[in-house]
C-alpha cells in the first residue's frame, strides 16, 4: 500500500515541528520523520530565548521577521495549551543587553534612539539599571532595556507542537532514518526510510545542522556548518535576577523553579558534543563577572548542542532550485526558537501557492 502525503517533514526539532502545526492546522496530510526523538538535538539544548534585539540589527530584513515572530507566541501559547495540554513556558520578563565599556553604552543608547516607539525600548543608565536588577556587577556601563522579549522552554515548546500536529492529525515517526530520496527525473516525490517508502506531493528537509548531508544525497551544495555551543544551568535560592541578561559572549535565563540557564560558548564546524572544562571555565568567568553571587549557585548540568548556520548568516526557507517538490528550511543558527513560528507560517503558505510574505525573499537567497 502506498503511503501519500500533501508534505512529507525530515526533521524533528522546533522547525520541522513549526512546519509539521501549520501544515497540520490548514488540513494537510503531513507525516514528520526524525532519526531520533524530537526535540533531540538543537531544540532540546536552546535557551528559549525570544530576543529580537539581541543579535539582529534594528530595521534589517531578518529584524522585522524576528519581531512578527515573537509577536506570535501569545496566542501561539494559548493555542498550544488548549490543543496538546501543554505549557510551553511563555514569559515576557523582558530582556537587558548588558553594555560593558563606554564604547558599547554608546552603541546602544544609538540603538535605544533609533528602536521603534511600539517596542518601548530605552536605555538605562547604572543607577537605574541596578534599581532594576540589584544584583548585578557594579562594573557596568549600564544597559538596554527591552520589555517586549521574554523566553519559553524549548524542548517543551518542540513537543507541544509535535503533540498538537498530532491532535490535527498530522502522523509523526521518532527513531526513523531516512536513507534516501525518490526521484522521477527532476522531481523528489519521497523518501526512502528504514520504516518503508513514503510518497509526497512535497517534500521538506528541516534536520537542522545535519540537513546538509541530506542535500549531500541529491548532489546539492548546500553551503552550511555546524555550530557547536555549550550551556550550563545552577539552581539559586529566590530571584536573583528577575529579566533575561546578555551580553558579548554570555546570557542568563531566569527559568521556573529557581533556574538560570547561561550560555553559550561558540566552537564552529564540529558535531562533536564534548562538553570541556576550558569551555565551562570561560563561560562560568563570564557569568560570574555579570552577576557575582552566582559563585554560590547549586550546580545543575552542561549540556552541548549543534545549531545550523549559513555561509550567509541568515536562514534559509523555500523551495530548491534544482528539484521539484524540494522545500528546505534551516540555517536559523541562534534564533530557532525565536523564529519556529513565523518559519512554520511562511513555509505553509509556500506549499501552499502563497508567496506574499514581502521577507520571504530575503530568506531564499
């Protein structure tokens, strides 16, 4: 019996699972395949942070698409309790992006002049700034203050949308290697797996830093590499720090619970997921630097995870050149989670015949 499908999905973390929603949500037959479990890579080690201003510059293409996509995760959260039963951890707790010397103060009091009014963006001098987060190092130069970010669990928000694609009646298969594709001259119309052959009117590669070994099959230069970054979580008595705080080379992320999550270390072209005591030791100076009572801190975990980054610094979304019936979506590097839902939105509407999105160019170059 042959097994049809309006989309097939490899890959099973935020993105393929985004994919999996929307698609699932408008009634197509979907049916997503992952190697492993979902949410077992990158999306299961991400931070969960929603920081638009964080990385991206103000009024550049990738921006606006990041700031429609946090706007999303509301009603997305809502949406997702009320279909999978689950709580994705949504919280606006609102970001600062820590300035360390003069130089960068003066970067983003510029940044804070130039932030749109509807972002409520301002700048905060030393002393206001600690009137804010107390417990922060005195040896700052004060900080950008972002309300509107905030930050959600990632692995939680990666099977909720697994869970509701499947309420939709989207099919998912965990523990599925996918061996290789199905061809018709220059049409892809399935994969081959080690659960069977299944037949798609579209097929779609979001496997994150391994989609290129995918590509490899079909001979495609696919032009990405791994990052390899490395997190660590503590357990402290009470809030120590009420907002997300960022800054060159470190984050901390107050979770429920009494957690701080704080990443991440930058090791590019490697899938090897050591976790090195030089890595932590520099990552924990960092954070130490930023907020000194973390010395005290009950250890939690490390953990190490391998996120997906384009020669040309922005993702990559829509349909392959080369075949049809080939869509690809990753290269999302450090912004995954912020971008899963807008992704999973533009991806559906590109299967669909729907290419308004006036940024989806700008993601397909």
């Amino acid at each position: 019996m042959i097994k049809q499908y309006d989309a097939l999905i490899v890959g099973g973390g935020v993105i393929g699972c985004s994919i999996a929603y929307q698609m699932s949500k408008r009634g197509k037959k979907v049916h997503l395949i992952e190697k492993d479990r979902l949410a077992g890579k990158a999306s299961q080690a991400a931070a969960g942070m929603l920081g638009v201003q964080t990385e991206l510059k103000g009024n550049g293409p990738l921006y606006h698409l990041a700031k429609e996509s946090r706007d999303m995760y509301p009603s997305l959260a809502r949406d997702l309790k009320e279909i999978s039963g689950m709580d994705i951890e949504y919280v606006e707790n609102g970001m600062i992006k820590l300035a360390r010397t003069e130089e960068e103060a003066q970067e983003l009091v510029e940044t804070a002049s130039i932030a749109s009014r509807g972002e409520q963006i301002r700048w905060l001098s030393p002393n206001t700034l600690f009137s804010y987060e107390p417990h922060l190092s005195k040896d700052v130069a004060g900080g950008l203050y972002i309300p509107k970010d905030g930050n959600v669990s990632a692995p939680k928000l990666t099977q909720a949308l697994g869970s509701a694609s499947k309420m939709q009646g989207a099919e998912i298969s965990e523990y599925t290697d996918v061996y290789d594709f199905m061809k018709e001259r220059n049409k892809i119309t399935g994969v081959r797996t080690s659960k069977g052959d299944f037949y798609a009117d579209e097929t779609i590669v979001a496997g994150g830093a391994w989609s290129r070994f995918l590509l490899d099959r079909l001979e495609m230069k696919f032009k990405s590499f791994p990052v390899k970054g490395v997190c660590f979580s503590v357990k402290v008595p009470g809030k120590t720090v009420e907002r997300t705080i960022f800054t060159e080379g470190c984050y901390i992320v107050p979770k429920a619970g009494g957690r701080l999550l704080i990443g991440a270390t930058e090791h590019p072209h490697t899938f090897d997921e050591t976790i090195t005591i030089g890595g932590l030791m520099s990552l924990m100076h960092l954070a130490t630097s930023i907020l000194p009572e973390l010395v005290d801190a009950k250890w939690e975990k490390a953990w190490a995870g391998i996120r997906p980054q384009t020669e040309q610094g922005v993702p990559f979304m829509g349909r392959s050149e080369e075949w049809k019936g080939l869509s690809i979506a990753t290269g999302h590097y450090r912004n995954g989670i912020l971008l899963a839902p807008i992704t999973g939105v533009l991806m559906a509407d590109l299967i669909e015949g729907k290419e308004s999105h006036p940024l989806l160019s700008y993601v397909r170059r």
